[in-house]
C-alpha cells in the first residue's frame, strides 16, 4: 500500500499551500501561506435562522423602540392614570359632600321639630300652672274639663315625639327626649285623674299628695330635659358641622318648690269655686245630681272597660243625669271632652228623682280608641260630686 508523503508538493500548484503567490513578496521570500480569509475566497457568511426577536432570518428586521420613546409612552400613560385618580377622587368628594348635606339637613329639621314641640310644651306648661293658681271663676266642672285639655296636650306631644323622623346620630337624644314626655305624660295622666277626687271631700287628702308626687315628676322631667337632652342635641348638631340654633330650655314646671306639697296644692285648689258646693239657697231642700248611665248610638259605655263603637254609627253622645235630691233642678250642665275637644249640653228640667238626658253631637267625630271624659256640673247646694264625674275608653272601629 502507498502513502502519500504529507510533505511532497502537489504538482498543482494552486494546491500547494506554500507556494508563491505571485506579485507577492519579494524575490527570493520563501513560500507564504495563503490566507484562508481572504475576501475574495471567503465563502460568504450564513444567516442564522431564528435568530434574533424578530422571528426568521428572511423578514424585515424589528424596529425598535429608543429611550427617548419608551420615556415619553411612560410618561403620557403616567398623566392619565394621574387624571383619572384626580377625576375619581373628586367624584368621591363630590358624593360625600351631597351625604354630609342631606345628614346636616336631616339634623337640622330634628332640631326644629324638637324646638317646636319644646316651645308648645312650655306654653302649655304656663297655661296649666297658672290656672292652677288662679281659677278665676272656673266652675269645678270648668276647672276639671280645662286639666283634661291639659292631659290630652300632652299626650299629643308625646305621641309627636315618638313620631319624630330621627337621624341615626340623634338616637341617644331621642330615648333622652321620649323619657322625658312619657314622664310628663303620666304624670299629666294622674293629675287629671285624681283632680275630681281632691276637689271633694272624700279623699281629697289622699288626693292631693298623689297630685304633689306628680308634680315632682314634672319637675324632673325638665331637669332630665336640661341637664341631659338639650346638650345631646345641641352637640350632636355641632359635632357635624350642621348650622341650628340651640334648642330652648325646658320651663313646663317654672318654679318647682311652689307645686311639689301638699300645701301648695291645697292653697291652690281652695281657690275653685264650687270646691264645696256652689251658693247653698238654703230651701231646706236636699240638692244633689249625678251620673246615671251613657251611651253612644244605644251602646251603653262602661268606666274603666273600653268599648268598641260600629263604625257609621252616629257619634252623639247620650247623657243621663239622675236627681237625687228632693229639690227641683234647672238648667243642669254637661260638659263632655275628648282629644283636646270640650262640647257642653245641659237639661233644662229635672224633677226631684227624675232622670233626664242631654244628648251632645260629638264633632268633630272621634276616630280609633279615645278617652271620653264626662262632668255634670254640681247645682246650687249639692255638696256631693265624687259621682258627677266619669271616663270611659271607647273605640271607634
């Protein structure tokens, strides 16, 4: 086998790696190594597939984006999410500004209502009080019907209080103020109630220091008003930046220490005429009246048991008065009240043991369940009247 010698030139010359090269080198140079670089002789470079992020070799090379442009998109996208934080933060102040109104307004027409009915209450407060002191020339009768008006009053202010549209920050005020008109209320209530008993004989002690204990009652429930309601909702108010002028002061009971004995009471209700009896004509004759039944369309009411009344049944009411003295009586007198309404009636003529009737058209005609209270008043010598008065409760369905 032959070998070819790795040192023996080829007989091409062109396949000799060193061979000269002619124009090259100089005379008599040794042999020069052709460079495998060289341009002419190069294959050309090959693109690499794939290559780069632009996808393959033979599309369009990618644009790029420079700093300058990528700052500048950073930049505007930076300003929008700016405006619309900015936008979306005025909505939000714009929205709780309309509520911080609308609760201000809710605030404000609760401190209103509750001046009004403060204002009434005190009002009342002088009425009642001052009519206490002095009579005047009030009958028993006229005396008694005028404290019920005064009941009622206040009931209805209570019942306005209950009814009150409050605000949820106002809460703790209106328990406070509810406390105060339920106290106010009752106390009214038993006034009325025990009245007709410390105007007579029988029980008028007893009486009276039931009425002195209510009226300590009143005189608390403005303290309570005073020292506790009034600052609930005059802060309340302040502490939402609402604008209303502070609520008034409680003076229902004006001047506690001249209502709250026994004495007091008595001094003032000396002052009634008719206490005792109006100007006996000393006929030597008994003289005396009283409640023998009532009725509304044929339904007989019934004290202390409330009673439903038909409704399109015809509201007069029916007044039987009893003679029950020996003494011939005229003219006797009916005064009937119910929800701040006073209608009055009479009998022209009662025979000594008779029964006659006034009939009283109740107008305006009452609705649901009501009080009706019923006075005759007493005639000229009559020292008895415990049973000249009455209530009933009556439902009109």
């Amino acid at each position: 086998m032959e070998f070819s010698d790795p040192y023996k030139s080829n007989d091409d010359p062109a396949d000799d790696l060193f061979a000269d090269v002619p124009g090259e080198g100089a005379p008599g140079d040794g042999p020069t190594l052709r460079s495998s670089l060289d341009p002419d002789d190069a294959p050309a470079p090959r693109r690499r597939r794939g290559s780069g992020r632009g996808g393959s070799g033979g599309g369009r090379p990618r644009r790029t984006r420079s700093d300058g442009e990528r700052q500048q998109l950073l930049i505007r996208r930076a300003i929008a999410l700016g405006g619309g934080l900015l936008v979306l933060i005025l909505l939000i102040f714009a929205a709780k500004g309309c509520l911080d109104a609308r609760k201000n307004r809710s605030l404000e027409e609760y401190a209103n209502n509750v001046t009004q009915i403060v204002n009434e209450t005190n009002a009342l407060g002088k009425s009642f009080f001052g009519r206490l002191k002095d009579p005047g020339q009030l009958s028993v009768t006229e005396f008694t019907s005028e404290i019920q008006s005064d009941r009622s009053a206040m009931d209805g202010f209570l019942s306005r209080v209950e009814k009150l549209d409050t605000p949820g920050d106002m809460s703790s005020a209106q328990d406070s103020l509810t406390l105060v008109y339920q106290l106010r209320s009752g106390a009214m209530n038993e006034i009325a109630d025990k009245m007709p008993t410390a105007l007579g004989k029988e029980g008028a002690d007893a009486a009276k220091r039931q009425i002195a204990a209510q009226m300590q009652v009143l005189s608390a429930a403005d303290v309570l008003y005073n020292r506790v309601t009034r600052h609930e909702v005059d802060n309340t108010i302040a502490s939402n930046g609402a604008s209303a002028p502070p609520v008034p002061r409680s003076t229902f009971l004006a001047k506690p220490e001249e209502w709250i004995s026994v004495e007091a009471i008595d001094d003032a209700l000396g002052g009634v005429s008719g206490t005792t009896s109006t100007e006996d004509p000393n006929d030597g004759l008994i003289h005396g009246t009283g409640i023998s039944s009532v009725s509304i369309g044929g339904v007989t009411l019934t004290p202390d048991v409330s009673t439903t009344i038909p409704a399109g049944t015809d509201p007069t009411l029916e007044v039987s008065v009893q003679n029950q003295g020996t003494a011939e009586e005229s003219n006797v007198a009916v005064t009937v009240s119910y929800g701040g309404t006073t209608l009055d009636g009479s009998i022209p003529t009662l025979g000594a043991g008779e029964t006659g009737t006034a009939s009283i058209p109740l107008t305006p005609a009452p609705t649901g369940e009501v009080t009706i209270d019923v006075s005759v008043e007493g005639v000229p010598g009559e020292q008895l009247l415990d049973n000249n008065e009455a209530s009933y409760t009556v439902n009109f369905g």
